[in-house]
C-alpha cells in the first residue's frame, strides 16, 4: 500500500506480481539530448645533450589542455507511485513492460549548459652514465601535475528545470529500445503557460600532483666470477602523490514552479521533434510516442529567473539574483601518499645436461605512508522541500585528519628451460600489490542531496 505498489488481484495489471513476488517500478523516464565541443591544446618539448660518451641528459616536458563545452535539454516525466494499469513480464523478479501511471504534475523540460578544464604540466629529467662497460647508473626526475574544474561559475554541471503544469498522467512503453512516453495532458504543451522550477549548479574540481624520484642501475658480469650470473638490477624510488578532489551543489527545491507563465517570453521555448532524435532506433518511429520537445534556451531562463528575484527582493545564492555554482566547496579532501622503494634483483643463466636454463630471483620492499584531510560540514537544520524530499543545511563546518601506513615484501621467481630446441617450459611466482583507489582513502563523510525517505 505504499508507493508504487500494485495489487496482485488488481484486474488492470496483466501478469500482476502476485504474493512474496519481487518487482520494480519506474520512477522516471527521461530523453536527453546532448552536444558536446572539445578543444585540445597539446605541446611536447623533448631535449637530449651527450656531453661525453658515457653520460646521455633527457628532458621531456608535456603540456596538456582540453577545453570542454556541453549543453543539454531533457524532456522528462516523474512518476509520483500513482500506478493505474498495464502489464508485467519476467519471472521471480518482474518488470513492467507497459506502465500506467495517474500522477498530476508537471511535464519536465531541463536544460543545461556548463564548461570544464583539464589541464595537464608533466616535466621529467633523466641522466644515465655508464663509469664501466658492466655498470650502467641512472638517475630519473619527474614532476607532474593535472587539474580539472568548472570554467566559471555555470559549474562543472547544472540544469534548470522549465515546467508544464498540465499532465494527469502518462504511458510508458518498454517495449523496444527506446522506452515509448505518451503524455496525458489537460492542454497540449504550449510556451504561453511554460515556466521554470528547481535549479541545481554543480561544481566539482580535482587536482593531482605526482613527484617522483629513482636511483636504479645494472651490472653486467663478465663472467670472470659467478659465470653462471648474467647481470644485476638495482634501484630505490621515492614518490610523493597528493589527490584532491572538492565539490558543491547550489541547488534550489522550487519544484512547484517560481513566478508564473507570463514571466517567462515564450521565444526562449523552441518546439522539436522528439522522434526526429531517434529514428534510429527501436521504439523511435513508434507513433505513441510525444511528438514535440521543447528546447529550452539556457540563457533567456536564466535572465528569466534573475529577474523575478530581483522584482521580489530574493537572494537566489552565491551570486545574488543570478543563478550560479558555489565556490565554497562543503566537500573538499585530499590524501597524500609518500611511498619509499628499494630492490634487487639477480638474472642468471646456465647449462646442465646440454640444457638452457635462466633463473631470475628479485625482491622489492615498499613503505607507504598516507595523509588524509577532509572537509566535513555540519549540518543543523532539515528543510522539507518536496513530498519526498528533504534537505540538510550546514552552517559551517572543519577538517578533519585521518593517517594510516603499511610495508609490503614483494618477492620475485621466475625459471625457464629448455629441454629440446623450440620447446620452453617456464615457472614463475610474484607477489604485488594493488592499491586503493582515492575514494577509498579519503577521510570524512558526507550525505547525499536531497535525503529522501
């Protein structure tokens, strides 16, 4: 008796789920149509100097720059749990492939329009010097750094929900490909009674910084002593790698429609073609299907909004009247992990019995050592803004810091021989590590925007 749920003896379900059945239903259905624009900026610089014969210099320098621009438009409906009829397939957990629903809301048409950066710099420095014919040295420098974030205060993503108020109810098609949406509608969709409702801006940012160092070398017997020893690897590492990933969400819960249709110039409403997006695929052709979209020009919504705040005296947050992205971010963590690395390794070869054989036996000893620091808000109020949702507010907040380390021994096996010619059997055995990913080290929790019960 809840949402969305259906009787197993309700006469307008075919194939109803029946008792102790598993079963979903939609929440929404959304069409998006999206364009993207990608600008890369790419430069590479690489210097090589051999002062003598036994010394060789390398610089490489990298620089990366990726300018993205999006836009969106969706034609959406929401399903409020107001299932009226149609029909069920699947066996122990079922879905539905017709879907009634009488819910008396709005016909959605979200539009957004937003641009991010990626930058990249990556500098690295190696030096290799041979002081003998069996020793080779190097030493390997690398300083590298990466950032992504919004190109202005759009946010990294957003969207502004342009409203009908004018639907009773709907049918869902599950039929092919492409779900089939017919709107039950008391006026056709009409820009004279459009509107906007609630707004979100996002605003996410990441940032990596990488610097490492390695000592390493290779020795070449001579097979004077230990003949059956072919070379020697050896080396240390150090690297330091700082993460940082922030975000926020300006998000306004006007779900019921802000100001009213005549606010609003019914040019910034343009009707499209909804089949016209997806003939190619199945269900697009379907003649069920809503004929009309309306694109929805971002900017003449936004100025739209702006000023009816402004006529009412309304802050709509951090820049005022204009809809925007915050730039305090109420997430913000970073973790930095320092790993130290030593190893060694013997490559060795020999005969017996007419037989080739090779034996590499190495071992790597890793230190890690992890920071993490994490913005946590306080939250002390919960606004009620929708039937189902709710949202917390924080006033404020502090970092907290979080620290761990681990050391892992990380052996190396590996032997081959040959018993006839053409015909190599080969045994090996290792032992490595994976590490975590960052979201798995960071420090501090958050909530989800809106909470919902």
């Amino acid at each position: 008796g809840d949402w969305g749920s259906v009787a197993p003896d309700d006469p307008n379900w075919v194939y109803a789920p029946q008792e102790g059945e598993i079963y979903s239903v939609p929440r929404n259905i959304i069409y998006q149509i999206g364009q993207v624009q990608r600008e890369r900026t790419y430069v590479m610089l690489t210097l090589q100097w051999q002062p003598i014969d036994t010394v060789t210099a390398t610089l490489d320098y990298a620089y990366s720059k990726l300018d993205i621009e999006e836009q969106r438009q969706d034609f959406s409906a929401w399903f409020n749990g107001v299932p009226t009829g149609g029909e069920f397939a699947g066996s122990g957990i079922k879905a539905p492939v017709i879907f009634n629903d009488a819910t008396g809301t709005d016909v959605g048409m979200g539009i957004g329009e937003w641009g991010r950066e990626n930058e990249l710099n990556s500098l690295g420095i190696n030096i290799t010097w041979e002081p003998t014919e069996n020793l080779m040295l190097a030493f390997d420098y690398h300083d590298g750094s990466a950032e992504n974030g919004a190109k202005d205060n759009r946010g990294s993503n957003n969207v502004i929900s342009g409203v009908q108020f004018s639907r009773s109810g709907n049918r869902a098609d599950y039929r092919r490909d492409l779900p089939v949406l017919t709107l039950t509608t008391d006026d056709p969709l009409d820009p004279s009674r459009m509107l906007s409702s609630g707004t979100s801006f996002r605003n996410s940012y990441m940032e990596n910084d990488i610097e490492q160092v390695q000592l390493y070398g290779k020795y070449f017997n001579d097979g004077d002593a230990f003949g059956f020893v072919e070379s020697i690897d050896f080396g240390v590492s150090m690297v330091t790698n700082e993460n940082r990933s922030a975000f926020s969400n300006a998000q306004r819960d006007t779900w019921g429609g802000y100001g009213a249709p005549e606010d609003y110039p019914d040019s910034i409403y343009n009707p499209q073609s909804l089949p016209g997006q997806f003939d190619e695929l199945s269900g697009g052709s379907n003649p069920n299907l809503e004929p009309t979209y309306y694109e929805v020009d971002f900017n003449g919504i936004r100025n739209a909004i702006s000023d009816i705040a402004s006529a009412n005296g309304e802050t709509l947050g951090p820049c005022g009247t204009v809809l925007c992205a915050d730039p305090f971010f109420n997430t913000d963590r970073t973790v930095e992990e320092e790993q130290q690395a030593i190893y060694f390794q013997l490559n060795m070869a020999w005969e017996a019995a007419a037989w080739p054989m090779r034996l590499t036996v190495g071992v790597r000893y890793e230190e890690t050592e992890v920071d993490a620091k994490a913005f946590v808000p306080l939250y002390d109020t919960l606004v009620w803004a929708a039937d189902n949702e709710f949202t917390p507010l924080s006033t404020g907040g502090g970092f907290i810091d979080g620290d761990g380390s681990y050391d892992n021994w990380l052996p190396n096996i590996d032997f081959d021989i040959e018993p006839i010619e053409d015909l190599l059997f080969r045994a090996s055995f290792s032992e490595t590590i994976t590490r975590p990913t960052f979201n798995h080290l960071q420090a501090g929790k958050t909530i989800n925007q809106p909470v919902r019960f």
